[in-house]
C-alpha cells in the first residue's frame, strides 16, 4: 500500500495540541512589592533644627519638668516614717531584767524618720529576752527563740491609713535561679507527685528523695519566706489613762495586704497531709511534718506568703505585714514585740520595721521628684546659655566655613568656595 502523502494535518512532529511557542516561568523574586511603605517612600516631616526652634523647646521642657518635681517633693515629704533596723537586736540589746526597765538605747545608724512638725527624735530603745517560747500564729507549735522589744516615741498624730512593713537589704530575690523556683500548678491547688515535681522549676528543692515525697510548697521561695513576727503597737501612755495603762493599736493582717489579683493564683491543696512535706526552711514549725493537727496551709488565705512570693525587682525591698486604713496612730510612746527567726547575718543583710503613711504619690520617695527637678533645671540652664551664645556670637545657619575639611591645616583662609559634597573644584571652575 503506497504511503499516504504528507498533509497540513499530519501529527508526527507537531503535537495537535500545541498552541504556540511554550511561555518561559516566571522566575521567583525577593523583590518587596512596589507600595510607599514597602518601598519606604512614605511622606515624612524632617524638621531643621535652628535656634528659634531648640532655644524655646529647653525652657519649655525646664518649665514644665521643675514644677512637677517640686510637686513630687512636696507629695514625699507629707509621708510620715519611722524605720527600726532591728538586726542585731539579737545579740546587741541588753537582756531585760524581769520588769524590763533596763532597756538601751539603739544605734542612730538604725534609726531613720521623716515626719512634718517635729526635729525627729523618738528616743528609740530596745532590749530582748532570751530562750523565749513563742507559739507559732501559723501552728501553734512552741518555738525556743530571741524576742526583741522595740520601744520608740510617735512625735505627731499619723493619719489613715497606717501601714506596718518588713524592710530587708541585701536580698536578691530577683537571682533567676531563685525567681524562677516555684511550681504553679502546685501553688493553685493541684495534687502534684514526687515525679511530676522533680522535672518542674522547683529544683532542687522539689522533694524528700528518701521518703519520694514532694515539699508542699515547693521551691526556693518558699522555703525562705521571711518568718519574723510582730505584734500590734502598743501605746504606752495613752492620753487620760491610769498608770500603767495601754492600748493596742488593732492593725489586720490578712485585708489589703497582698494585690487581689494574687489570691487566684493560690488554692486550697487536693494533697493530703501524708502525701507531701513541709520545706525544709519550715520544719520548726512543723516538726513532726504536716499532720492531721498541723495540716498543710491554705495558701489562698494566706495573704503573708502572696506577699513573699511576689518577688522584689532589687535587693533592698519592703513588704506590708500589716495595716489600719481607719484610725489615725496617735502620737505617743509605743512598743513593738519582734520574735527574731530569720537570719539575716548569714548573707550581710539587714532587716527593719518600717511605720509609715502614704500620700496619692505612693510612700516615701523622693527620687523622682528629684529626677525632675534635675532635668527641668538642666534644660532651664542650657537653654539659657544656648541664647546668650546666640545673641553674643550667632551663627548662620548652613555656614560651610564650619566644615571640617575646610579646617583643616594648611586650608586656604577667606571665604569657602567647598561645597556641602567635599568635592575639589575642577580647573576652570574657581
């Protein structure tokens, strides 16, 4: 059969389907795409500096920042303070006899005060009694320890809200091995084994390794929460009162005195007291471990411990132990009863009681008031010698003498023929 001859619809070298020559791709681009913004073309406003313009910015700012430090002074210095740095009161003080009346005089490098009307003395005295058994507030175990009597004089009425803090220097709360020890699953309530809190942040104090049982509440900070206690101030010479009278001014312990949002953290734990143990930092207060008697704490009701968790930014720091917000403290001669537990000698730190007032500004500060008046005080004065420079020997605005290749040595002296580029002149062009 004679082959069949070739057509304009022959297939054998063109497939039908082709419709064209095949389209090169598209290659792949980093390119940002061509907007204002991505192409940062955006308008913008490029102020040029002159003096009429900075001159005027430094007494503005001066005139502004001054009164508001004066402000913030002023706000400090309505606080009335007294701080008792008790520290070696353990050691120090004289033993008291048995009608303590032979107290002695503290230190005045421990005693600090700020109050409105008065020179400052308050004639504070101290003295301690030794091998005391003291019933815990938390277990109502007896505990052998140091008590120390703090006797001072309030010289003006401190109005409401007073409040009561423990003052520590020297504390680094904010070490990260030691802010970051705590486990939070436990703290709110949940049941947690040995093996579940041996991998969390606790360690290493996250359990008995013996007995494979967790500490309850586990971790670093807890374990060194600060244990000294205090009475309420008592007031020894009460206005119109008998000899040898007092009275106790009432202040509360566990209202408004750590943050709300802090009690959601906490919760009654699911543990029973047989399946965790008490820190190890803690075992004068339980010493048999946690019991049916002595089970372990409601951290939800415990607003002492929210506040030692809460850990301090810098090494000297306060935290409110307690608090009157209605009754004015009135002036007078007043004692506070310290049972002496935490050791603050170990590490060279320092603890203090402080009684103070607030203002809307907060506590005692003057720092940043003085910071203001700082800067305001410095624009006011480089502002003032920015102008009288200016009026004495102003300077053009964009002068090319001031270039620095133009001052260079060996530069030709007279007017500068140099442009803003730094480029040499070309021949023919001077």
């Amino acid at each position: 059969m004679a082959d069949s001859p070739r057509g304009i619809d022959h297939t054998d070298s063109m497939d039908s389907n082709d419709g064209g020559p095949k389209q090169p791709d598209k290659k792949k681009s980093r390119r940002p795409a061509n907007t204002a913004f991505r192409q940062q073309r955006l308008k913008a406003w490029q102020p040029i500096l002159t003096p009429k313009t900075v001159l005027p910015l430094f007494f503005v700012i001066g005139i502004i920042f001054a009164p508001i430090g004066g402000l913030l002074l002023y706000a400090s210095a309505q606080v009335q303070e007294i701080r008792l740095d008790y520290t070696d009161c353990k050691t120090d003080a004289p033993i008291l006899n048995r009608g303590r009346s032979n107290f002695g005089d503290m230190p005045d490098d421990t005693i600090t005060t700020a109050f409105k009307n008065s020179s400052g003395d308050v004639n504070a005295q101290w003295g301690r009694q030794v091998g005391v058994n003291v019933s815990d507030s938390v277990t109502n175990v007896n505990i052998n320890t140091t008590r120390c009597y703090l006797r001072f004089t309030i010289p003006e009425d401190m109005g409401a809200p007073v409040l009561f803090y423990y003052h520590l220097t020297n504390f680094y709360q904010n070490h990260r091995r030691y802010v970051e020890s705590f486990d939070n699953s436990q703290l709110k309530g949940n049941k947690r084994s040995y093996d579940q809190i041996k991998g969390s942040d606790c360690s290493p104090l996250y359990g008995d390794k013996e007995e494979r049982l967790p500490y309850y509440p586990c971790g670093l900070i807890a374990n060194s929460m600060f244990n000294d206690t205090f009475s309420y101030p008592v007031l020894l010479n009460p206005p119109n009162a008998k000899s040898n009278e007092t009275r106790t001014y009432t202040m509360t312990t566990k209202d408004e005195i750590a943050w709300s949002s802090d009690k959601d953290l906490y919760g009654e734990t699911e543990s029973k007291y047989n399946e965790v143990l008490p820190p190890p930092n803690w075992r004068e207060r339980y010493p048999d471990g946690y019991t049916k008697e002595n089970p372990p704490p409601n951290l939800k009701e415990w607003p002492a411990f929210q506040v030692w968790m809460r850990t301090a930014g810098l090494p000297t720091f306060s935290k409110l132990y307690q608090r009157n917000n209605s009754d004015a403290m009135t002036a007078g001669r007043y004692e506070v009863i310290v049972d002496d537990y935490f050791p603050t000698t170990l590490y060279k730190g320092t603890k203090s009681i402080i009684i103070t007032t607030r203002t809307v500004m907060g506590g005692r500060n003057p720092f940043l008031g003085i910071a203001y008046v700082v800067v305001g005080g410095v624009c006011i004065l480089l502002g003032t010698v920015f102008t009288v420079t200016h009026l004495i020997r102003p300077r053009k605005l964009g002068d090319h003498t001031y270039l620095s290749w133009n001052n260079a040595p060996g530069a030709k002296t007279g007017p500068s023929t140099a442009t803003a580029s730094g480029r040499e002149l070309r021949p023919g062009e001077a």
